[in-house]
C-alpha cells in the first residue's frame, strides 16, 4: 500500500474499483459490462478496419484480389471465427440498448422524481422502471446471438 | 450463544509495512451492531485499535466503513444482518487510511464545499440583515427534501467505481448536493454551479453505476440527483431562472 503523505496510505481501488461489482446492485454489474463490451467494440471495429483496409488496398493491404479476399475470409469462417461473429453480435446488443437506456436516465426520464421517503429506504433510481431495461437488453442480445449462431452454424440464412 | 467472529483490518501506516487482518472473539447479544462489536474488541481485547464513531444513530456519519465487502455504517448495521457468524471490517475505500478504520475526509469535505453547498442569493442585504422569510411551496420542497438528508458518511463516494480512479471528480455526494441547491427554490446560484460541472472531470464521469444510492443509508438517492442534474447541464439552463426564486415573504401586520 502506498504512502499518501502525512503518515497516512493511500487507499484508492483503482481499476479493480470499476472492474469487480461483487457485493453491488444489479446496474453496477450493467455498468461494468457496458465497459466491457465498449472496449471489446472498439477491437473489434480496430480489427474490422484493418481487415477491410487489407482487402481495399489500404497500407497493410494488397489491393482487391481473388488471394487477398481468400485470405480475409479465411480469419473468419471457421468455428472461432463465427464463434468470435456471435459473441460481437451479443455484446453489441447489449452495448446499444443498454446506452439507450442510460441516455434515457440522463436525460431524468425513467428514475421517477425526487419525494418524500420512508424507511426502509429504496432508492427510487434503482427500481423496476429502469431495471427492466437491462433485463430487455440482456434478453434482445442473447436472442439476436442466438439467432446469429443459427445462421453461422447451422446454415440458416 | 456462540461468540461473533469479528475481523479487523490493521494498518498504521506510520508503523507498518503492509495492513493485515486480526480476529477478536466477541460475544454476541441481541440487536448488536457492528459498532458495538469493533467497541467490545477495543474495550477489552485491544485498546489500539482505531475507529471513529460519535452519534451511534446513524445521524453524524462517522462510523462509514466496509463490512463484509460493502460500505455501511457500524452504528447502522446488526450483526444478525450479515448472518451473525463472521463480521468484517474494513476502512472505507477511495479514502486514504489514517489508521485501522479511520480514514482521512479531507479531500471529501474540499469537494462539497467546492460545489458551492449553499444558498446563493443576490440581495445580500437581505441575507445579512433579513425582514421575512423565503417561503418554498410544498411541491417546490418536495424537489430537494430527500437530498438534504446527506450525513457526509462517505459511503457513496467509497462504493462509486469513478471515484475508484478519478481523483478530480467531484464524487455522487457533491454533485447530488449541487442539484440539491440548484434546484432549491430559494437559490439564485444554478447556473454557475452547473457551469463548473460541465467538464470532463465533472457530472460526466457518471456512468450510472447506482452503488452510491445502493450503499446510502439514508435513502438520499445520489444517483437520481446526479442524473437530474445532468438533464441542466445537458441543456445549460438550471432549474429555475434566478429571476423566478423565492421572494422574501413578510408577515402581515398583526394590528396589535
């Protein structure tokens, strides 16, 4: 534990802070999976970019060509590669309707307002309204990763 | 009954290289809180251990600290809550350690007072030397009654995963008190306190992780506050317009 300064320790939790939402509230688990999967989206829009740039003749690539195509092709149809598509269909999924719902409490429209309260106290901010949008956006992306494997694996199309 | 496993975390960074955790054996008692317990231990089992309490009603805030992985207070928990078997406490995170379970608030306190944590008036003559009162309708109050509950215990700011690795932001407890004042009927302060906030250090770094109004003890609810406020900074018009805050109201003559 590093020092602070005058005699005292520093005690700030850093990344683990944000990472682990053990012993926290449900939005706190949405909130360490909308960061997540905004990273995961960002590699792999990274990824794609640089994949497409290969084909088009951007500066890693070798131009439109029949070998450049087979070989792009080649990272991604195969099981990891359609296992990699389904997991990028889950989370950007998830990701969208979940940003939709925190824009929607940010603009204060689904926390319901400020009153009067009672104990036991029950934060008016964490009850069912906006809740049950993290439950539609888990429900949305496992349906559309479900629906996505169907198509990859089991040639639905 | 059996005796209550109670674990300590000890760190005196003075002293010490690294914090480590001691069991006391407490015996246990009906409605025993937490705090209770830690002053059992330091009653008679070991003088030295520290901690900071002093109202033991869940009114001053100075017990915060994590129990059983959670900020709460210790005047406000009982044992049987947590499942009265095994109890551990440790300092709050996000605050640096003094010692033990005593951590420093200092930078806390500089946060609240930095959103200007107060009426903000223009007729300061009035304010000074007052002939009536600045009357609040019921539904005016309504608005902020629940954000003026905060006891500064800092349970918020040691749950917030922002805080957790932003030094600069304000943390839920100053920003839900700069919506408590902004949206205060009587304030005329709203719009450069919700100036200040618009930053990236500022209400921004709120992701909506709900822990503050989860850990609060008070049913203060830091996360709406924090949200509505934003809706004002989104749109950089505060509450109200100093023009529409309360008038001074003063009491008709009695004819006496």
């Amino acid at each position: 534990m590093s020092s602070e300064g005058g005699g005292k320790a520093r005690n700030r939790r850093g990344l683990s802070g944000w990472l682990n939402p053990y012993h926290y509230n449900f939005e706190r688990w949405a909130y360490v999976f909308q960061r997540v999967t905004g990273i995961a989206i960002l590699a792999y829009v990274i990824g794609h970019l640089g994949d497409t740039s290969f084909f088009v003749g951007g500066p890693i690539g070798t131009g439109p060509s029949q070998s450049s195509w087979t070989f792009i092709s080649g990272i991604v149809e195969n099981s990891f590669g359609h296992l990699i598509l389904v997991l990028v269909v889950l989370v950007v999924i998830f990701h969208g309707t979940n940003g939709l719902r925190l824009i929607a409490s940010e603009m204060g429209l689904i926390l319901g307002r400020p009153a009067s309260i009672e104990y036991p106290y029950k934060p008016r901010s964490l009850r069912l309204g906006q809740r049950a949008l993290i439950w539609a956006a888990i429900i949305l992306a496992v349906v559309g990763a479900a629906w996505a494997a169907m198509i990859l694996f089991g040639g639905l199309a | 009954m059996k005796d209550l496993k109670l674990v300590v975390q000890r760190f005196d960074p003075v002293k010490d290289a690294s914090p480590k955790m001691v069991e006391y054996a407490v015996p246990k008692r009906e409605g025993m809180t937490v705090l209770d317990a830690l002053l059992y231990a330091r009653d008679y089992v070991d003088h030295s251990i520290g901690l900071r309490f002093s109202c033991r009603q869940a009114s001053c805030g100075s017990c915060g600290m994590k129990i059983n992985g959670r900020p709460r207070l210790a005047c406000y928990t009982q044992v049987e809550e947590l499942g009265g078997e095994k109890v551990v406490a440790q300092p709050m995170d996000n605050f640096a350690i003094i010692k033990d379970l005593v951590t420093d608030l200092g930078s806390f306190f500089d946060k609240h007072k930095a959103v200007t944590p107060r009426l903000v008036r223009e007729d300061g003559e009035e304010q000074e030397r007052p002939t009536g009162e600045y009357l609040m309708t019921p539904g005016e109050l309504s608005k902020v009654l629940q954000f003026t509950y905060c006891i500064k215990c800092g349970l918020c700011t040691s749950s917030c995963p922002t805080v957790a690795t932003d030094e600069r932001y304000p943390g839920p407890q100053a920003l839900t008190q700069a919506y408590r004042y902004s949206a205060d009927a009587r304030d005329q302060g709203g719009a450069e306190r919700i100036a200040a906030l618009d930053n990236s250090h500022g209400v921004w770094r709120c992701h909506f992780a709900g822990s503050c109004s989860y850990v609060c003890p008070k049913g203060v609810d830091p996360a709406l506050g924090i949200q509505l406020l934003k809706r004002h900074v989104m749109t950089g018009k505060p509450p109200h317009a100093k023009d529409e805050a309360s008038k001074v109201w003063k009491a008709p003559e009695s004819g006496r």
